[in-house]
C-alpha cells in the first residue's frame, strides 16, 4: 500500500459524482451498471434457559446473517433498496424468542472477506489489476491515532491499578506499530481527494493486494489483528473500468461498471446483491416496501 501525494488522480471520478444520497453519489456517474452489496450482520445465539448473576445469558454461536434472513423471520420484503432501519432496531437490533439476537450492520466498509472474494470479478474486467486506487476517509480513528485496543484489569488496589496501565501502554505501542507516521500526517493535512462530503486519503495498490484478508493490517493504517478495522470508501482501477465504493455512513457497498461485472457480482452467493441504478435512493428514507418500525422517524 503506497501513499499517494498526487489526489489529482481522482479528478476523472470527481466530475462524475451525482447527487448526494444517490448510487452515482458515491461510486460516480455514466457507468453500464450498478450493483448494491449488503454488508451481513453479526448474529449471536444465547442460551435463555439460564443467566449468570448480572442475567446474561451464556452464547451458545457467533455467525453472520444475510439480511434476508433477518427479512423472512419478520415477514418483511427484501428489494433493491431496502434499508436496515426497517428491518431492525438501529441502536438495538432485535431479539427473537428462540435466543437469537441480531447486532448492528457494518457501516463504512465491506468486510475485508467479503471484499477478497469481490476481488475475482474485479480482475477479470480490468486490463489493469496492479494498479488500483484507493480512497479512504480522513476521520477513521485509526488514521488519526485515535482508537487503541486494550482490556481493562478488575478489581482495586496497586496490582489492578499497575496491570490497567500495562496494558494501556501495550495498546498505544501496538496502535503506533499499526499506524504509520506519513499516513497519519495525510489523514491529518492532506493531499485530500475533495469527494463531496468525504475527505480521502489516497494509496496505490492491486488485486492481489486487496485479495488478501489480512491486507489491512500490514498496511499501515492503524489497523490491527482481531480487530474489525477500517476499509477503503473508493476503489477504482487505472483503466477507469469500475468503482467499488464504501460511504462511510451506509450499511452496503456499490459497485460500478460493466454489465458483465454486474451480473457476475449478483450471481455470487457469497454477496448479498441486488442491481440499482446510478439515481437509487439509498437514504434511510429509500425504502418505501416495507413499514418505518414504530417509534422511529428520520431526523428531519
């Protein structure tokens, strides 16, 4: 992964982006076709017959779920613009009687997974597979040295108060051996690509970069291991032949370009996908199938 000091090489996408809350308002316009990529969520099943002292009850699974899953157990209507806040509880989730509880979507990133297997259609429609582009938000935490991972000691007394500060000082020294200098001055001063809305970081890369899971966390920015991380909001090729995009603030991932790029991504049963087009609504008010969950209303 190498930074980039010239964000001028995205000026090309930049006089295609649409209007904001709309497909081509984040992956650009004027391309053959669009698919919308739904980030899975975690889904944990608790065993309800019994519960320690403080009533958790003890998990029995950790796995994902499609958003159809979540759909059909609620007699809902999956469609190309279905949105998570009629699914489900958007701080909350929801909980079934049987004793699976469904978390939060992914906002912002494609996992990283899901993002590799993404990567063989990428690489059959591109004349350019080692150079790619990446963009990715300035505000990310871990761009900014902001987010350290570490676990807190129990109890009192000099000993728990001796291990808590070893392992802050364990998080901070793993965070500054994730995070690079040169990177973490760009998030902070630039060059920028101006995307609408969206300061980027921009970094060279390929598919065979990008095809490994475990690519964020030799990149350098901030990312470490057992940790969800950060992933890229634009990915394009030098041949300008598709755009994959991430908005920081969606639950799904867009990818633009051929029609044969399209179907193949929408035949692929590893991805949640439907096709949109470049004017789809993908605000949390774009769903207009299913019912708005009581209680909840769009900030206006």
């Amino acid at each position: 992964m190498e930074l980039l000091t010239d964000a001028a090489v995205g000026d090309w996408l930049l006089e295609r982006a649409g209007d904001w809350g709309r497909v081509g308002g984040v992956a650009g316009t004027g391309f053959e076709a669009y698919a919308r990529i739904l980030h899975p969520v975690p889904t944990t099943r608790m065993d309800l017959s019994t519960a320690d002292e403080w009533g958790m009850h003890p998990v029995l699974e950790e796995t994902r779920w499609s958003w159809a899953q979540v759909a059909a157990r609620q007699g809902l209507t999956m469609h190309p613009l279905v949105q998570w806040n009629r699914l489900a509880d958007l701080h909350q989730g929801i909980s079934f009687d049987d004793g699976w509880q469904v978390g939060q979507t992914d906002e912002g990133r494609l996992g990283n997974d899901l993002l590799a297997g993404l990567m063989e259609h990428l690489a059959r429609e591109t004349v350019t597979p080692e150079e790619l582009v990446v963009g990715i938000w300035n505000g990310w935490g871990e761009l900014t040295g902001g987010v350290a991972v570490w676990y807190v000691a129990e109890g009192r007394g000099p000993a728990a108060w001796l291990a808590r500060r070893r392992g802050h000082q364990e998080a901070e020294r793993r965070l500054e051996e994730a995070l690079r200098h040169d990177i973490r001055d760009a998030a902070a001063h630039g060059p920028h690509l101006e995307w609408p809305g969206r300061e980027m970081v921009l970094f060279a890369t390929s598919v065979e970069e990008l095809s490994d899971p475990t690519w964020a966390e030799r990149a350098g920015i901030g990312s470490q291991p057992g940790w969800p991380g950060i992933g890229p909001q634009l990915i394009w090729s030098a041949d300008r032949s598709w755009v994959v995009a991430s908005e920081i603030d969606w639950d799904s991932t867009i990818v633009a370009g051929s029609r044969a790029l399209v179907d193949a991504v929408l035949a692929d049963e590893r991805l949640e996908a439907y096709e949109v087009d470049e004017d789809a609504d993908l605000t949390w008010e774009g769903d207009v199938v299913n019912p708005p969950r009581a209680g909840w209303r769009a900030a206006p």
